[in-house]
C-alpha cells in the first residue's frame, strides 16, 4: 500500500479527482495518509475532512522566517512518513532539505506543457494569462517528479489541450483542468502504486510487461 500525503493551496479540486479516484477504484494500493494546506480557508481542508483524512494547515506566516518554516514542514513531513508526496495545487516552494529527504519521491501537476510557460511566476491562473497573452494554440499540463529547480524533474506524463479563439484565463483553467489535469494525476498516482514507472537516465519509462 502506497502511503501518500497531498499538499494544497486553493480549491482543491486536483485533490478532489483523487478522493474521487480511489472512491471509484481508478487508484489502487494507495492510502491517503493527510492532507497538507498552507492556507486556513482552503477547501481542500474540508474535502479531506470529510473523507474522514486529517487536514493539516503549514503556513509560513506562522514562522519567524522561511527557513523556520522550512525546517518545520519537513519536519511535519518525515513525521507523516509518506511513500509519495503530491503537489496538487500546491502553491508554496518545496524547502530543499524536503526534496533531498524525499527525492523522487515527490511528484507535482503544472497546468502547462513543460517546459512552456512554467518557471518562476507561472502558476495558477497566471499560466492561462501568459498563454492567451502569448496567442498559443495548444496547451495542457504536465505531471512531474520534483527536484531541486523548478518544475524541472523528470516528466511522468502530459496532456494537450486546444486554446479556443474567445478563451478567458477562466474558461481556459477549467478546460485543461478538465481535459488534462483531473485525468493525469490520478493516473500518474494509480502507475507509481502500481509499480509501472522507473526513471532511467533522468527520463521516467514505463516498466516493460506493465499494462
Ligand atoms: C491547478 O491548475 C494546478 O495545476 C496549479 O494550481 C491549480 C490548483 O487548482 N498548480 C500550479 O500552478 C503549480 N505550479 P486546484 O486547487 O483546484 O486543484
């Protein structure tokens, strides 16, 4: 059984695919250890509330400073000791002892084809702006292993998504939320518990044999 902890800033609904997912079986051999919230009035406290998943708020206002922070969100975590941490939406910089700790190990969804628009500054919404801003065709998202640059680690899987001419940063966010993001980390989680991925020289494969 994989033990998983998700961390979450805003609404939560990447987490909610994966509630969704394990309900329905689409995840198997994966346990929902906590959720980890660095925002008190994120819905994704209460999501994880109601599947009966305890919900952790780790804010860094709450710290003298970010490296007091970062000492005690990984602290936290090693104490929560998960097999795989996920990113879901997750919108504070992972502390380097963390991603040392827990190296390959941490997997995050970006709403972009990386290595398009991603980076220092691109997230959220923000992503969908500077897409329409740009005028490109074809966007998606991308789910990761995390390593110590950002949005950098080995890719897992991507997903594209058409750009329509009268698309709003909103429209957009939902419809690669939809289309991508809500269908690629459930399955990226569902492939690790299941053993079908290995990363050979920085680049993830599929286990040969492992449908
Ligand atoms: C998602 O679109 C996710 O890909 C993005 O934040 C949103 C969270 O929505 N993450 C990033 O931008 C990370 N760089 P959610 O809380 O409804 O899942």
């Amino acid at each position: 059984m994989l033990r998983i902890v998700v961390c979450v800033s805003g609404g939560g609904t990447n987490l909610q695919a994966v509630l969704d997912a394990v309900d329905a079986g689409r995840i198997t051999n994966v346990e929902i250890g906590a959720v980890i919230s660095n925002n008190a009035g994120a819905k994704a406290l209460t999501r994880a509330r109601e599947h009966g998943i305890p919900g952790i708020l780790m804010s860094p206002k709450e710290y003298a400073d970010r490296e007091a922070f970062n000492r005690a969100f990984t602290e936290e975590m090693v104490r929560l000791h998960p097999d795989l941490v996920v990113l879901a939406g997750f919108l504070v910089r992972i502390p380097p002892q963390m991603v040392e700790k827990f190296s390959g190990r941490i997997i995050n969804i970006h709403p972009s084809l990386i290595p398009s628009f991603c980076g220092v500054g691109y997230y959220g919404i923000k992503v969908h702006e500077k897409v329409l801003e740009r005028g490109v065709k074809v966007t998606g998202a991308t789910v990761h292993f995390v390593n110590e640059g950002m949005d950098e680690g080995p890719i897992i899987a991507q997903r594209a998504v058409y750009v329509e001419d009268d698309d709003t940063p909103e429209i957009l966010q939902r419809r690669v939320m939809e289309q991508a993001e809500w269908l690629l980390l459930p399955q990226a989680i569902d492939d690790i518990a299941n053993g079908r991925l290995e990363v050979v020289d920085g680049h993830v494969r599929r286990r040969e044999g492992r449908a």
